[in-house]
C-alpha cells in the first residue's frame, strides 16, 4: 500500500521548512504552542504560528535531544559537545556539563523542572528552579543507554549493559532496584499508567516487567519476547489501555512493528499483531495522545497512520531521503516530523 492508493486525506500539511542537516529531535511544548527541532549540524529552532524562530546557528556541532520542561518554561537541548543548553523563554540561561562523551539523553521531571541527563556512565539530575545539581548517578556498567522517569516522577530509571536500574527519587542513596538482562538494554519506557517498564535489548529481545514487582525487591519475573528481525529501534505505550485495562505496547525492528497486547489470560502473557508497509527501516514510533491512532516514520519517506494500531489510514510525504523523528501535538490533532534531509514538516486535521 502506497500513498497514491489511500482515499484518506484526514491530516494535510500546515507547516514546512528545511534546516541545513538531519533532524536529530523534535518536541511539542506541553501547551501544544511551540515545536522546538534539532539539527546534526547544531542547530535549534523554534516554530510557533508557523513562523521559525532561530535559538542557535549552527556550526557543524550535533545537537542530539531535546526536551521542554513540563510546565514548558525551560527548553533543554544536549550534544556532540558534552553541554546541556538551557533556554526559558527564548533566552539561553545556563550551560550544563563538560563531558568528553556526547550527551545523547535528556528527559525533564514529569511535575518538576528536574532535568535528567546522560554525563557517560553518569546520569545527573539538576534543578532549573534552583540552579544546582541534585545529584550525580553512577550506572556503572556502561555509558547510560537510556533514560525515562516514573509518571508520577517516584523513579527514574537509567539502562544500558547488563540491564536496567531504577532509582527512588525520594531517596537518591538506596541501592537502585535492578533488572537483569543477560545483554545491553538499548533503549526503554514506563508506561503512562505506571504499571510496567519495558526494555528493548541488543539481543534482539523485549523485556516487559511490572513496576510492582520490580521494587518490591523480589524475584520480577518479567516477560520475555523474541524473534524480532533486528535491532529494535523504538518503543512506544499507549495512553489509553484496551478492554483488558492495559495500555498498547508498539515496537518497530526493521521495517515492521509489532503491537502488543496483554491478554486476560495471564498464562499467554502479552499476545502480538505484526504491522507491515514500510519498505525501508523505521525509525520512529508514537501514539496518538488518548488515542489507538499510532503513526510511524520511515527511511522509506513515509509517515503511516495506523487506525486503532491496527491497519493503515494514511500515508503521509515530504522528505526526499527519508524520515527520523516524529512527535504527535498534545491534543493530538497535529503531528510533525523531521528528515534525514533537513525537512521540517507539520501536517494537521
């Protein structure tokens, strides 16, 4: 299925312009008023009413993530350089970090203005509001791979070799509670209701746990699923839980997704439906706010729409070599997208 045989014309581009470089991170401010872009060749720009605000030119330097704080007072952007900029309201207030290594992770406090970012093996939490570092984590193993904090802000989890460790935010110096992978954990997510973490691992496996059981300190006994094609790139919870009172899991490896499903019978665990279109890797993944509506972005050019994650609704274009990343507005009636070609692009209802 290819975009000239799809009828559906439900979102129609708003908003494009092309930045010197791949896209590197894109996010909505929690307000939904401000997207905010990064470029491989360190740029950072604002788009508001579709017109495009500059914060810093570009020089060749990868800016690699970026996040808004969560009541959308602070932009942070972190990168080739080993720095965290930090932007509130256009103006830059404070540089972070002096790493050898890139930063390739940051995420913010999801009821604070607690920034969370990767420092090599090193994760370090500082306070916006106060201007001073809460405090330095060591993971250890490795360089940190991953970061993502608890919804209600209680944990904070980091993951790399050997698997995942989850610290209390309540008490920085307990001993993290740990989940054993016998590889690398490369990427992972709580989902929005808390209940689980899911962790996607070099050896081509997904590990889904139960928070619960996890920091209760004893054995988790988490699910395993295998047989992925590759490396899974992206995973992605649903905000919304199905019949069974879980949410969607979605993970892309290759050019395929696979969206999990808990079933009520604990005995089968988490029961799988193979999503296929692309024709090259997919490089992103994300649902819909309060919706099923999940879209994908591909090296193929594509950005497929998937109703109820299930089947293809539309297929959006725009970049000539291919997409990586997208991020859905928070009410989830605009989504955007950047390019490995430097196109920016926002399509909406």
């Amino acid at each position: 299925m290819n975009p000239s045989t799809i009828d559906s014309k439900e979102f129609k581009q708003l908003f494009s312009t092309t930045l010197s470089d791949y896209i590197t991170a894109i996010a909505w401010s929690p307000q939904g008023k401000t997207l905010a872009a990064a470029s491989a060749f360190g740029e950072v720009v604002l788009c508001e009413n579709e017109k495009l605000t500059t914060l810093q030119v570009g020089n060749d330097v990868s800016f690699n993530c970026l996040a808004f704080s969560y009541d959308g007072q602070f932009l942070a952007v972190g990168g080739q350089d080993g720095r965290v900029k930090i932007w509130r309201k256009g103006q830059l207030i404070s540089t972070l970090g002096n790493a050898t290594a890139w930063i390739d992770k940051l995420t913010w406090h999801p009821t604070s203005n607690q920034l969370a970012f990767s420092l090599g093996r090193y994760v370090q939490v500082w306070d916006a509001d106060f201007r001073e570092i809460v405090v330095t984590l060591n993971f250890e193993s490795s360089s940190a791979l991953g970061i993502d904090w608890s919804s209600d802000g209680e944990y904070l989890a980091i993951c790399g070799h050997r698997g995942v460790k989850v610290w209390n935010s309540q008490d920085w110096y307990e001993e993290p509670y740990i989940l054993d992978i016998p590889s690398a954990c490369i990427t992972m997510a709580w989902s929005p209701d808390g209940k689980y973490l899911a962790s996607a691992n070099m050896d081509r496996t997904l590990t889904v746990v139960e928070t619960q059981l996890l920091i209760s300190g004893k054995e988790p006994q988490p699910w395993v699923m295998r047989g992925f094609p590759g490396k899974i790139r992206h995973i992605a919870w649903s905000n919304i839980s199905n019949q069974n009172n879980a949410p969607l899991l979605a993970c892309c490896s290759v050019d395929g997704i696979i969206v999990w499903e808990k079933s009520p019978d604990e005995s089968l665990g988490w029961e799988a439906t193979v999503l296929t279109n692309h024709v090259d890797v997919i490089n992103a993944i994300a649902f819909a706010p309060n919706s099923l509506l999940l879209a994908s972005a591909g090296a193929d050019g594509w950005i497929c729409l998937w109703q109820q994650a299930k089947q293809v609704l539309q297929i959006l274009t725009g970049a000539s070599e291919g997409f990586s990343c997208l991020a859905w507005h928070p009410q989830g009636n605009q989504i955007a997208a950047g390019a490995e070609n430097g196109e920016l692009i926002i399509w909406s209802k």
